[in-house]
C-alpha cells in the first residue's frame, strides 16, 4: 500500500449543492475532505472510475488518479442529490 498523502482538487461545480448547506453541515464535510489526503481506502462507485465518502447522510464522490496521487472531488451533496447526480454520469 501506498502511505503517501494525496493531493485534494476540487472540479468546477463541485459545490452546486455543498453552498446550500448550513455552516454546521459544511464544517463536517470539510473536515472529511481535509482527512482525504491521508492514504485511506475508498469504496467504488458501481462499475465507474469514481469513489465515494460517506458523512452521515452526505456523499463526496471523487476520481483518484494514482499516478498523481491527486483526490478530483467532482460531487458533494446529499443522499438523494448524489442519486440524481450518479444517475446522470
């Protein structure tokens, strides 16, 4: 395994629904990104070249690019926003 850390980028439109949260939602969300350069395991999403991290009932889903150890995170948004969102990849 791979212990060095990521680099964590944010794609454009990333926050579509993370500015609509209320500062207490946002500070926890941003915490688990912070943690995200540490090497940790993710789990897939589906069939596609994305991961996701859970925090509560909120969804990061991001590409690893493993060559870069770079962390694109592309979505964040509630349980049924991420359907919606994963659904239209």
């Amino acid at each position: 395994m791979d212990l060095d850390n990521w680099k964590v980028v944010f794609k454009p439109g990333w926050d579509k629904y993370f500015i609509k949260f209320d500062s207490s939602v946002q500070k926890l969300i941003l915490k688990k990104i912070q943690k995200m350069s540490n090497p940790l395991n993710a789990r897939g999403l589906h069939q596609s070249s994305y991961c996701v991290e859970e925090v509560g009932q909120y969804r990061i889903a991001f590409y690893e690019n493993k060559k870069l150890n770079v962390k694109e995170i592309h979505f964040v948004g509630d349980h049924t926003q991420y359907t919606k969102w994963y659904l239209n990849k």
